[in-house]
C-alpha cells in the first residue's frame, strides 16, 4: 500500500506542475479565455490525476511486461478522447458506449473542466462530474492496490 502511495503522490506532484502549466502559461500564450478560479482547476485535477494514476499503476500490475502499458494506453486513448463530448454530443453516443467511457476519468474531467474554465460555470454545476471523478479514484484505487500487492506477493519466476 505504501509503495502505491508514495507513486501516487509522487506523480500526482509531477502532474499538478504541468496542469498548472497547461491551464495557467499556456492559455495565456496562447490567448484562451479562462474563466476559472484557480483554486478550482486545481481542486478538479486531483481527483482526476489521481484517478489516472491509479489506472497506470492497476495496468502495469496485470500486464505481463511494462511496455505494454503504454501500448494499451494508446490504444485507448483515441476512443476516451471521442467518447468524452467535444468531437460530438455524448447524447449521440450508444449507451453501451457511454457505460465503458464512464468508467474511466476522461468524460468527467473533460466535461467539468470545459463547462469550469469555458463556460464559467459555478462549482455547484460541475458537483456531479466531482462526485463521478472521486468515486472512480475509490474504485480504481481499490483496484491498483488490490492487484498491485497480489504482483508483488508472487514469487519471481
């Protein structure tokens, strides 16, 4: 569980500097409005950077060789990407389609952070994609911790 913890901490550190980087420096260069708080960007990213990297630890636990996690991560990436409502209507989607996107952070995240920081929308519209992104982080955490401990209790070989 400690190990779980401490690379989580450590890339969710890494991750906020370059969140900041993205939604604060380079908005500005690039002349994207931002109508956020800071304060709240910030609060939305950590459910969902936690969320992710819960999801790469649970992924290099099942895979049998490392690199592979990075094969399957850009594999599905471009579906979540599709899936998440800026390319076309979630509406639009098939319902089984909406199930498995809803099962990963990039539809809450996404919708929170464009409704947050585009739209000016006040924290209490984007409380569901909150509430969705903090149970995802308890379920995927459960799940990288659970197969992460069963990986190392297994004898090498």
């Amino acid at each position: 569980m400690s190990v779980v913890a401490v690379r989580t901490l450590v890339l969710t550190a890494i991750y906020y500097l370059l969140g900041m980087f993205y939604f604060g420096a380079s908005f500005d260069m690039y002349g994207i409005s931002k109508l956020a708080n800071p304060f709240e960007m910030l609060t939305l990213m950590l459910p969902f950077f936690l969320t992710s990297c819960f999801i790469g630890i649970f992924l290099g636990a099942i895979t049998p060789r490392r690199e592979l996690v990075t094969v399957l991560v850009l594999i599905s990436s471009m579906p979540l990407i599709f899936s998440a409502g800026f390319i076309w209507p979630v509406e639009m989607l098939p319902a089984p389609m909406q199930w498995f996107a809803a099962v990963f952070p990039t539809q809450a995240a996404i919708s929170g952070f464009l409704k947050l920081n585009q739209m000016g929308a006040e924290w209490y519209q984007i409380r569901e994609h909150w509430n969705h992104l903090w149970l995802l982080t308890a379920v995927w955490g459960a799940l990288a911790t659970y197969c992460f401990s069963k990986y190392r209790s297994q004898p090498a070989g």
